[in-house]
C-alpha cells in the first residue's frame, strides 16, 4: 500500500507489536505515529519552531516512549556558537503525558565539550542507555536514562571514526556497531568498557582521493575548520541539501540554497559575494566557524584575486562542493523548445 503522510519524511521505527509506526519529518523535527492498519495518523508530536532535521529514531524496548535526534536552527544567530545546537528528544507514547515530548540539549551534557550533527541514536536492550552518535565530532556519547526518562546522565564517551551515521547496539547489550560513512566501515564497540571488538569494511571508497578529502573537510566540525566544534558546512547543507531555513544574516534574511549545479552558478551566496568556492575561507574563519582555515598567509578579499590553487584542502573542499550534480527538469527530458 501507499499511505500519503506527512512532509520529507525521514526516520522510520515499528512497534514491537507492529501496530503502529512513528515517522520523523525532517525539516521539522515533527514525529507522527501512524497505524500499520490503515495509515492513519494516531499521534502528532508537535515540535518547536527552531528543531529541525530530525533523521533515525528508535523505539525503547518498553514501547512507551521514542528518542530521536535533530538540531535546533537558532536563525537570527549568525556566529557558529550561537545558531545550531545538538538536540535528543524522547516522545510519549503511552500514559497521561502521550503525545508530548522533551528536549534534551547534547552540547552541555559533558561540561566544556561540544557536539556537533547529531545523527543517529539508538538504546540498549535493557532500556537504560542511550547511544547517541555526533557526524560532525566522530564521537559518540554513552547516557543513563533516568527513572523518569526524561532526562539524561552522560556515562561515557567513545572516538569513532570519519562521519558516523548509524548506531544500534547488540541483541545480547553486549556492543555497540557504528557505521562510519567516510570510512567506509562498520565497527563494534563494547558497552562495558567501551574497546574496539572489530571492524569490517562496507565498501571500497567510490571517491577519487581529492573529493573523499573535500567531503571529510565539509562534514567535520573539527579543527581546522572550527574552533569550538559547533558547527560544519554540512549543519546547513546535509548531503549538499538545503536546511530549509532563512537565517538572519549581516546583509538580510537569506534562505538555504542546496549546491546542485553549484559549480554552474557562480557567483555564490544570494548576495553574490563570492565568485569561487575557494572564498568560503572567509567563512571558515569568521564568526560562523571560527576555524584557522586551510589557507596559509594573508587572506585576500572574497571578490579580489582568485585563491584557486593555494591550498590543497581549500582546493579538495572546492572540489567536493562544486560535484554536487543536478537532475533536468522533467519537462526537459526531450530537450527544450528555443523558448525554453
């Protein structure tokens, strides 16, 4: 069957009864429970208005509740420590609190120590820990639910490798595996005392060495691209996609562009203030970032002469960005009228 529900929907998780689903949307961190029977919408898990990209989300063995990860966009902050902050949410599913949630900043949770990209989650068998693990910091955080489940403790903490984008824990609570989409692997962490168990790889890396290194650099939150580890190019343009926000920008509200066709549309940025990719330095070192940069020396102005070719990351990155492809419209497929 088909069952039209909901908007850019994302993550997906069945019931242990099968009765019913839960579906994330991803540009508005919206969760929906929805019967396996018809496809009717049984709940509506109302978000506020700064989450957004809501991706996986798990069911707790006890059926009662749901955790979640998503970001929350603060739109009217333009410095990087300000405007995305790393979000778990846990929705009500039975008892006198159904149908509402709680919201559980990440960024705080270990003191000093930021997370960036939260991007999937998942919980032991025994209900009472939670995986959660960070794209933008390759880390992963170990947390005690509390008794009332709403609230979060941190345990530990575990170094994963390049953009980590699944978790899910053993059958037995014994592990923990970890998808690191940059390394193309899958490994296996023990939930005891947190040493590697093994690894496998997935598959061999499709991408020349130039744009596996430009995709790395626009999905880390780390050194040299920031500072503080709040944020990455990818926060914003996920997969080369739009966030679907208007931030609050230095020259006015600007919209989220996604970098199909990028390398045939430049200038850049709605306000054409860069006329290459290699520009976006200024980006990385200013207030968005606060990274070191990958250039080395004086920084020219965006507009002035090309920096093009004085940088082998800055140069990958350009790369990566400018390969994001684009589909013909479907009206085009046998070719456009001289009109069109």
């Amino acid at each position: 069957k088909t069952w039209q529900v909901g908007s850019m929907l994302r993550g997906l998780a069945i019931s242990p009864d099968q009765k019913f689903l839960l579906t994330t949307e991803y540009l508005t961190s919206k969760v929906l429970q929805i019967s396996t029977t018809d496809g009717t919408v049984r709940q509506t898990f109302e978000p506020a208005s700064t989450d957004n990209l809501a991706r996986q989300i798990v069911i707790a063995p006890s059926a009662d509740r749901a955790w979640f990860t998503h970001i929350r966009s603060r739109v009217t902050a333009a410095h990087g420590n300000g405007s995305i902050f790393p979000y778990v949410s846990v929705a009500r599913l039975t008892g006198p609190d159904a149908g509402t949630r709680i919201r559980v900043p990440l960024d705080t949770i270990r003191g000093t120590r930021v997370t960036a990209n939260p991007w999937d989650c998942d919980i032991t068998p025994d209900g009472r820990t939670l995986c959660v693990a960070f794209a933008g910091t390759n880390d992963m955080y170990l947390l005690n639910i509390t008794d009332n489940h709403s609230e979060l403790d941190f345990k530990a903490a575990l170094q994963l490798g390049n953009n980590p984008r699944a978790v899910r824990c053993s059958p037995d609570g014994a592990a923990v595996l970890v998808c690191n989409a940059l390394d193309f692997n899958v490994v296996a962490f023990s939930l005891q005392d947190g040493r590697e168990l093994g690894r496998v790889a997935v598959t061999k890396c499709p991408l020349a060495e130039q744009l596996l290194l430009g995709k790395k650099l626009f999905y880390t939150a780390l050194p040299p691209m920031t500072s503080r580890g709040w944020i990455s190019c990818s926060s914003c343009h996920p997969d080369g996609d739009a966030d679907g926000r208007t931030w609050q920008q230095p020259e006015g509200l600007r919209n989220t562009q996604p970098m199909n066709g990028l390398a045939s549309t430049h200038p850049l940025h709605w306000s054409a203030d860069r006329d290459e990719v290699h520009d976006f330095e200024h980006t990385i070192r200013g207030k968005l970032m606060q990274g070191r940069g990958l250039l080395q020396g004086t920084l020219p102005e965006a507009l002035a002469e090309p920096i093009a070719g004085r940088s082998t990351a800055l140069d990958a990155l350009a790369a990566y960005t400018n390969s994001h492809s684009f589909t013909l419209s479907p009206y085009a497929k046998q070719g456009l009228t001289e009109a069109a």
